[in-house]
C-alpha cells in the first residue's frame, strides 16, 4: 500500500517498531544531529528517530533517519521490513516497468492550512532549524523536494524535475541551493539565466516516502519523478499546485517554499559535510527569494544526517541508483547481470555480465561512464564475471583477488566529468576515471593463466533449499 504523507508513514514505521520517540528533552545541537549519526550505526534495522521535546522551541517537530536503513527502505516500498537488499532492488526494477504512471491532482492539500507571505515569510517560524556537522556554514535542508520547469518548455512536464540538492538556509526569507551541472535543475537554471529570467521553484520538505526515493533517482532528463513515483507506489502519486507558481508539489507535504532562483546572482555557500564524507568548501552558488510558505499545522520538519558512512544516505540513494543504471545497460547490453551502485552513491559501481567476445567487459565498463548517473559519479567501475554477485563482497574481492593484473586490466579515462564535491579529483569537477576489468577473458583475448574456475557443485542449489527448510523447522 502506498503513503499519500510522511505522518501516515512515521505511523506505519511505529507499528512495525522501526520509529523511535525521543520523549526526553534535547539539545537542538548536537543532540539531533548526533542521535541520528547513532542511529545509522545500529545496523540493517535502524529505526527512525522523532523529536518533539528540543529545549529552546516552543513547538518543534523533528523526523530524522526516516530512511536510515534497509528495513525502512523496504517499508517504504510497501515491502516486508525482512526483505532483502537485492530482493529490494529487484522489485525496484520490476517496477520501473510501469513507468510511467500519471500522478493524481487533488485539491484541498494540508499544506494549505497555513501561509505567510511577503514581509511575514520567515522560514525561523517554521522550521526547527538545527546544523548538522560541527564545520558546517549554518543550517541547511537537506532532504527536500525541489520542484522546477525548463524554461523553455513549460507545458512539457515529462522535462520538469523534482529533485534533492543541498540548501542554506542565508535569512529569513534567503536560501543558497546547489544545483549540481549535471543535474536537472542546473540545465533549468542556465535556460532561464540565458532568457535574463528568475528560475521559480518550489521546495516541498516532509514527504510521503517514495518522492524522496525518486526525486534522488538519476532519471533521464524528460523523465518525470512523480511518474516513477506512481510505478513505485503501484498507484498514482497525489500532486497539487502550489499556490504562488503553479507548480506541482506533493500533496501531502508538510512545508512548501516558492520563491524563485535569482539569475545569473551567486553568494558563498558552505562549507557543509557531505555524502563523500568530506567537506565541501564554500563555493559561490545560486540563492533563493523565498516569497511564501505554505504549512500544514504542527509541520513536521524532515531532516536528514550525513557524514562519514554509511549514514541515513546509502540507503536513500541505493536501489535508486542501481535500477536505472541496469536498466540502462541491460538496454545496449543484455549480458550484463547486475548492478552494484550502493556505496557513496554510486561513486563506485560494480557490474556482473556475460561476455560476448574478448573486450567486452571493459566496454560495459565504459558504457557506465556515459549514463547520466555515470557522468557525474562513476569515477571506478569493477567488471566481473556473471556468476560473481556484485553485491556479495567477498566474492568481488575474490574477482579482485584472482583476475586481475594491472599489466592489462586497468583502463583509465582521463579528463572525465565528475560532480565537485569528489574529494579525489585534482581540479573540482575533472577526474580520471578507471575501469577494472576482473573479469575471466574469452577469445580471441587471451590474459593470465586461468586454467578452468571451480563452480559451485550442480547439487549445491538443490541442497541450499534443503538446508533452509531444515534450518526454518529446527
Ligand atoms: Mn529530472
């Protein structure tokens, strides 16, 4: 079943004890910010966190680590808490099959119980602000919907996009966003300075738990998150126009921001501690006029923790990585097997295929770098055999361990594109990218000296579900 709002959800996460109460009252620094660093270190089940008692806030609401773990990644989906990783990711891919799925207009959104504009706007009123890592420049919204048209095609909404970006929280009514080049909002951004306009935008913060999956999902730039939304969800996603720009926001949203992205002005943003587990400098980025907030009553703010990993990050940007990477590869190459884009999103991607003909393998390997995920992240790709699960570790260690030679499996790609927040490039936003190929070579290549592979005996399958019936009726 699917959430139309992160309250129904929150509720859903308590029942199947996957949300914690902090009843006890907190600091909002660092006690927030530090509570969910924790959670992130309790496993596969971490629960979410919920603060309502922040010394210093007269009415504070504060969700942390809402997708802090597989569990909870899964019950988003509507799936078992038990379910498996790359059950989960299979299933996500299953159900990219839909796509697309038109999302539903409602009226009447709770968001528009409460507003403030013009002079009133004052984002301290309605946001229990609190900084996350100690270097960090000042508050930041990290987990929010960020709504935007192209420019020059405002009726096509297959190019409109919803995604996440990190955003500084500058004044009362100011925020700085960062609009990654190789992300959608950034192409919106440079048509719309390149007509001498203002980008509107709307950020919708608190959100039923498939939009956060989506809008981190590297779609293809005509593709609609609330479209995949409605495939994931197996029914449609519930939309409503913001009252200020008309662009569709979540209907069941918490706090919606409009306002617009001044053109061609930028300010010092950051630093702010990010997914790579560093710092990003303060960098010159775009800001934001915030012209009016809409709110439900009591809103609750959903917040988000990351810093050295895993945090609550490589689980939301996980299957959302791995799907459309496979998708995309199966495409040109139906060899290929799986994919592995879990860790620190996907900066290291790990991919299983058959192969056709000797080289083959580092052309997948290849391929990977020009997807739209693999432009601005893949920065090491590891090839391996198709009967190497790339998310069994110990088995791609032993790929590692027992097919490569540097002498030949190495395929560097210099002067590649690559987000800047990646610590390893020299120059930001430049990188030398690298392929292993620890894959066995067919013919006509000839690498190594690798006799015949030890398989899995034929009866070990066989005895697999053997022993798990024996072991399930102990
Ligand atoms: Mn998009």
């Amino acid at each position: 079943m699917a959430y139309d709002d992160l309250r129904s959800f929150l509720h859903a996460l308590d029942d199947e004890g996957q949300l914690l109460r902090i009843t006890e009252q907190v600091r909002p620094e660092p006690d927030v910010a530090a509570a969910a660093n924790a959670a992130a270190r309790m496993g596969e089940a971490a629960p979410a966190l919920y603060f309502d008692n922040i010394w210093g806030f007269t009415s504070a609401r504060i969700a942390m680590n809402v997708h802090g773990s597989w569990a909870n990644h899964a019950l988003a989906l509507g799936l078992p808490k038990q379910t498996g990783v790359e059950q989960q990711i299979r299933e996500f891919v299953r159900r990219w099959d839909r796509f697309p799925v038109k999302p539903q207009w409602r009226d009447d959104p709770p968001w528009a119980q409460n507003s403030l504009a013009g002079a009133d706007v004052d984002l301290f009123r309605v946001l229990p602000l609190v900084r996350l890592n100690e270097g960090d420049a000042g508050f930041y919204i990290d987990k929010a919907a960020v709504v935007s048209k192209d420019p020059d095609d405002p009726h096509d909404s297959g190019k409109q996009n919803v995604g996440v970006y990190r955003i500084q929280v500058k004044g009362r009514a100011r925020l700085a966003v960062q609009p990654v080049p190789v992300h959608d909002i950034a192409l919106h951004l440079s048509k719309a300075e390149a007509r001498g306009e203002d980008l509107p935008v709307a950020i919708a913060i608190g959100n039923e738990p498939v939009i956060p999956i989506v809008a981190a999902t590297p779609m293809r730039y005509d593709e609609n998150e609330y479209e995949l939304a409605g495939a994931l969800r197996g029914e449609p996603a519930p939309v409503a126009a913001a009252p200020l720009t008309g662009l569709p926001v979540p209907w069941g949203s918490e706090v919606v921001i409009e306002g617009v992205i001044e053109g061609r002005r930028r300010e010092i943003e950051g630093p702010f501690g990010e997914f790579t587990g560093h710092y990003s400098g303060g960098r010159r980025m775009p800001v934001i006029r915030v012209d009016r907030i809409s709110h439900r009553t009591d809103p609750i703010f959903e917040h988000l923790y990351l810093g050295m990993p895993p945090t609550e990050i490589d689980h939301l940007i996980a299957a959302n990585t791995c799907a459309p990477l496979y998708r995309q590869l199966k495409a040109d190459f139906p060899e290929v097997r799986a994919v592995n884009a879990m860790y620190t999103h996907g900066l290291v991607v790990i991919v299983s295929t058959a192969r056709r003909y000797g080289g083959f393998a580092r052309s997948v390997g290849l391929r990977v770098l020009t997807t739209p995920h693999g432009l601005g992240y893949a920065a090491t790709v590891i090839v391996v055999d198709e009967d190497v699960d790339p998310f069994n570790l110990p088995q791609v260690m032993w790929a590692l361990s027992s097919k490569f030679n540097p002498a030949h499996d190495l395929i560097t790609v210099p002067g590649s594109p690559v987000m800047e927040l990646a610590p390893q490039a020299d120059v930001p936003g430049v990188v030398d990218k690298l392929i292993i190929d620890a894959t066995t070579p067919v013919s006509p290549d000839s690498r190594g000296n690798h006799g015949s592979q030890v398989h899995d005996l034929p009866e070990a399958a066989a005895w697999l579900t053997r022993l798990r019936e024996l072991a399930a009726n102990r």
